[in-house]
C-alpha cells in the first residue's frame, strides 16, 4: 500500500501532481505498450501500416525501383504512345556525349540519373560490317531505315553492340500518351503525396495544437478570437480555400504543400480546445498550478503529453484527406506541375483514354490513389480504437 503523509498545501500539491506516475508505475503496461498492444490486435490497421510502409520505400528509393530512374521518370518516346500494360519494345540506345557527367549516388537517389543515351525504337536491325541497319518503328505500319556506325555506338567496343546497345524494354503498366513509363511514373509519383501528406499534416498540427491549447487553457477573450477564426476558415469549402491560396503564392511544389497545410488546421484546434478543456480541470494539472509551474510548462509537459492519442488519429485522418486534396489540384491543373509525377496529374493526363482502348492508364493511378488513402483511414480508425481510454482500462 502506497502510503504518502502531507504536511503542508505544497506537499499535498506534490502529491496530486506525483498521481498520474505513481498509476502509471502501478500497472503492468505503460499506455504505450498497450496501445500498441490493441493495435497489433486489429488486423485492417496493420494492414493500413504495412500498406503505409510500402508506400514510404518506393517514396525513399523510387529512383532506384523505377525501370526509367531518368528525371521525374519522363523518359519520353512518343512513337510507343499510350501502349496498354505489358508492352514490349526494342530499343537502340545511342549515346550522347553532350549529356555525359558525373553524379554521386546520392543525386542520382534522390534526383534520378541524367540520360547519357537516346533511345530509338527498333522493330529489326541488321549488321553490315561495321555499320548497323536499323528499322527504326514509327507505329505498327511504318518503319524508317537509319545506319550507324557500330564503333561510335560502342566506343570501338563492337563486342558489346548486342549486349548493351540493344536492349529490351517490358512496359508492366503501359505507356501515357507521351511514351513515358506509368510504372516509373507511378513510383515517383508516390513522393508528391506523401511529402503533400506529411507537410500538411505538420503544418495543421503545429497551428492547430497552439491555437487550440492557447483557446482552452487560457479561455476568455483568447478563446473567443480563436473560436471566431476557426469558424471563419470553415464556413469557407476547402478546396475553394486551397484555390486562393495556391493562386495568391503560385503554382508549384512548395505551394501545394502550404496551401493544403493551412486548411486543415481547424479540425485540429477544436480537438485540441476541448482536449484541452477537459484535462485542465484534473487534479495533477491543479497541482502543478499549485507548485507555481509557468502556464507554458504546464501546458508542453502536463497537458499536450495526456492527449497526443486524439491528436493521431486526427492527423492519420488529415494526411488522407491531404492525399486527395493535392490530387484534385493537380488534376485541375494548379497544383504539381508538369513534367514532376503526380497521381493526381497524371489521371489528368490520360483520363481521355477512359472512354477509348485504354482506360488502365487513367484508372491505375486513381487505384494507387484510393489505396493510399484507404490505408491511412485504415490506421485512424485503428488508433482511434487503440487509445481509447475506457476500452484500455476495460481491458
């Protein structure tokens, strides 16, 4: 039995403010260990998770998964235009010296490699002693016959015309209507929604979670102005809210990234206002009132740790909501720019194809689309689940 003797309002202050750790201690699992111990149990969320992960690889070293590791993957040959998935091609790769340098793997890791070949599609080629005769393929009925020399081809190498300068390329998920590998451009494409996912998320946590403990810890007039603004910004539709600002900063990268970030911080600071409001009230918070602690203090070490479980799950649930917002403006043309992947932009590019002989390349990047966002909600709904106090304790 846990026995403590108070001799003054200081102690008893102690005391109060020493309970949530003396319980803690007490049980035989942190809330950590049984938070995650909850969320192993719900199989739809690791799912979610292991989706999640995947996602994060191909985001991290898509430049090296990619079968075109080109920039943006926009390796472009028009002849083979809008091919369906599983297309094969023959290429002659000629090189251009003009494109030659250098480039750690790092650039390459994070930037793609810089093409140091062309690549011409080829339906047949012949070799003629020194020379190599080519029909080069215009569409599935012409062709253009074209000489090279084999010595410039290989750098006075010709053992190794076949082996390197005549390759074969499989397109798995076909061709856009400018030649580009989809697969590749997929991948990349997997970098613009999780970066717009996370940046958004970290933007509308850091305001949400300031303006929103500031409006219930301190209440009064702060509360009022924060109330009033955060129903200001929601009488306003999101993507119209989104479409100001991307069009006062620009279209780009950087501005998608701001742009969605600043719309959904309400939803965060309402949480965070009543999380607020109901925490302040208890008796460790009283008692580090007590013991003189600065408001600031008290709110980053006593409060915002108590309710970091509500916060996740809303920010699994913003960054869903940030994948589909950034998608819609790119396909609407103001958010990523061309020739930079994204999912969103390329459904714009090839939803024309949805009505003729090749839907898949309109429909695989909305498939990864629903997928990454179904994977996120997955998650939310799993740690919702997982921190619920009173299902915790019951359990």
């Amino acid at each position: 039995m846990f026995i403590y003797q108070v001799s003054s309002i200081q102690q008893l202050a102690s005391f109060y403010l020493l309970l949530p750790y003396i319980y803690t201690m007490q049980r035989s699992f942190s809330f950590k260990q049984q938070t995650w111990k909850r969320l192993k149990k719900n199989k739809a969320a690791l799912l979610g998770m292991f989706i999640i992960f995947i996602a994060v690889l191909l985001a991290l070293f898509g430049y090296l998964i990619a079968p075109d590791n080109s920039p943006n993957a926009d390796l472009q040959t028009v002849e083979i235009q809008a091919k369906k998935p599983g297309y094969t091609q023959q290429f002659l790769k000629v090189p251009d010296f003009k494109n030659s340098s250098y480039e750690n793997r790092l650039s390459i890791l994070l930037f793609g490699k810089k093409m140091n070949y062309r690549f011409v599609p080829i339906s047949g080629y012949t070799i003629k002693n020194d020379s190599l005769l080519i029909n080069k393929f215009i569409d599935e009925d012409t062709t253009v016959a074209q000489y090279y020399s084999i010595n410039q081809l290989t750098n006075n190498q010709p053992q190794k015309l076949l082996a390197e300068n005549i390759i074969s390329k499989k397109y798995w998920l076909g061709t856009d209507k400018f030649g580009r590998d989809i697969l590749s451009r997929l991948v990349i494409g997997t970098r613009v929604s999780l970066a717009v996912g996370l940046i958004a998320v970290l933007i509308s946590l850091t305001l949400g979670i300031i303006l929103g403990a500031l409006a219930g810890y301190f209440k009064g007039w702060v509360d009022e102005v924060v109330m009033w603004l955060v129903n200001v910004t929601w009488s306003i539709p999101t993507l119209l809210l989104v479409f100001a600002i991307t069009l006062a900063m620009g279209k780009g990268f950087w501005q998608i990234f701001i742009a969605v970030g600043l719309t959904m911080w309400v939803s965060v600071a309402r949480l965070v206002r009543g999380q607020v409001m109901s925490v302040k009230e208890l008796e460790f918070v009283q008692a580090a009132k007590a013991l003189g602690y600065t408001n600031s203090r008290i709110i980053t070490k006593h409060i915002l740790p108590n309710i970091l479980g509500p916060v996740l799950v809303i920010a699994a649930s913003n960054f869903a909501t940030a994948i589909i917002v950034e998608a819609g403006l790119s396909f609407l043309g103001i958010g990523v720019q061309p020739p930079q992947p994204s999912w969103g932009l390329m459904i714009k590019e090839n939803y024309n194809f949805i009505i003729t002989h090749n839907p898949m390349l309109a429909l695989i990047p909305g498939f990864a689309i629903m997928l990454l966002v179904l994977a996120f909600n997955l998650l939310g709904n799993g740690l919702r689940d997982a921190v619920d106090v009173k299902t915790t304790a019951a359990a």
